[in-house]
C-alpha cells in the first residue's frame, strides 16, 4: 500500500468523512477488500436518502474509472428512477470499462424493461462489455433475451481467426440462468462446441432449466447422453 493510500484509509476509518472518501476507498486496489466493501456499502447506504454524490461521479467523463464504476455499481444496488435513468444514458459511455460497469448494474436493478438495451451489449466492440451483457441478462431471467444469447454463442463476432473467444461461455451460462425451455436448442448444439469451456456449461444449464440433475448412478458420459436425449426430446 502506498503512504498516500494508508493516509487515505486511516483517515476514512477513523472519520468516515463522506461519499467522496468512500469512493475513493472502494476503488482503491490497494486496500483490503474487506475496506473496500465497507465503503461500498457505506455508498449503498447513503444511495437509499441521497445519490447526488454517487450520480455526479457516475455521470463525469473526466472522472477516475474506477471510481466511476464503484459509482455505477453502487447504482445498480440503490435502484430507483433516477439511478435506472443515469445507467441508460450511459450505456455508450466511450470507455469499454464503464459500459461494463453499467450493463451489470442493469442487471443487479432486475428490470426487464432493460433487457432490450442489456441484449444489444452482446455485440459491443468490447469482450468484457458483452460477457458483463451475458451476465446481466442472467439476473434479469427474462425469456425474451434468449434468442439474442442463442444467436451469439455462434456470431462470427465471437471467433479470431476460426478460434472461438472465451466470451462465448457466458452465453451458454446466461441460458441456465434464464432457466427457459426455448434455450434448450441452443444448448443442445452447444454440447457438441469446438470449445470445452462451452461444452462444460450445458450440463449445469440444463439442470437450471429442467429442475433436476441427471449425474446420479452415470458415468460423466452416460450422464451427458441422457442429457442429450432429454434435450431432443424438448425441441422437437
């Protein structure tokens, strides 16, 4: 930890001055984590009577990312309109990060009027703004975003040169979440990815989606046939 960043806890710890501290405490990496949650939470807190602080941060493009996205993040747990209104004026922030940070506070406000924007996210010029898209769509659990997750996991976007990017993942993840049959499909073409990673999602996926498991008295690939059986069963 630098002197300026053990001045600045010792400081906070002592007087827990304010939201300005406690923003520049929750997006300190130099700090313990367990300090940076109490900050964080301090702002969630605070949120709940008056955002001002946080809003005025979330909003300022010349402001610290970091503390920017604790701003954002902080957001997404406090809700309300003004909070759900900040997020979707910034969903074009022109940093990767920040729109990051918006797309998963989003999810965190859980509603579904939102799932649109969130869905759109998936074909972000940025990785991490899509995976965090995937991410959020699986909180929101709303069936209308299945298609655009479906349709994703084989976009030509999410290959390099034939190999698929790791992205692709999330997708098939966010499809459990969801825990809706019309993502059966695309899950059953996903056992057979070029990609283990995506491979290894669709069995916990379908287990969302169905309500059961299938692992008990089979082999890992008895248990992935089963699956396999039960997936066609659903989709034709």
């Amino acid at each position: 930890m630098s002197l300026l960043s053990f001045a600045l806890a010792a400081v906070i710890g002592v007087a827990h001055a304010g939201p300005v501290q406690d923003l520049a405490q929750a997006a300190d990496g130099d700090l313990p984590a367990v300090a940076r949650q109490e900050a964080f939470d301090r702002l969630v807190v605070l949120g709940a009577t008056d955002t001002a602080t946080v809003l005025t941060m979330a909003r300022n493009p010349d402001g610290d990312t970091r503390q920017r996205w604790v701003a954002i993040r902080v957001l997404g747990h406090v809700g309300g309109d003004g909070a759900e209104n900040a997020l979707v004026g910034l969903l074009d922030d022109p940093q990767p990060a920040i729109r990051a940070a918006v797309v998963g506070a989003l999810g965190e406000l859980g509603k579904s009027r939102n799932t649109g924007a969130v869905a759109a996210k998936l074909s972000d010029p940025a990785i991490i703004v899509r995976a965090e898209a995937a991410n959020a769509l699986g909180m929101l659990r709303d069936p209308s975003a299945v298609d655009a997750l479906g349709k994703a996991i084989d976009d030509k976007s999410n290959f390099h040169r034939g190999s698929p990017l790791w992205v692709r993942k999330h997708y098939v993840r966010a499809l459990g979440e969801i825990g809706h049959k019309n993502g059966v499909r695309y899950l059953l073409r996903a056992m057979d990815d070029q990609d283990p990673e995506v491979q290894a999602e669709t069995i916990p996926a379908f287990e969302k989606i169905s309500g059961f498991s299938m692992a008990q008295g089979r082999t890992q690939e008895q248990e992935r046939e089963a699956w396999r059986r039960w997936a066609s069963a659903q989709v034709q």
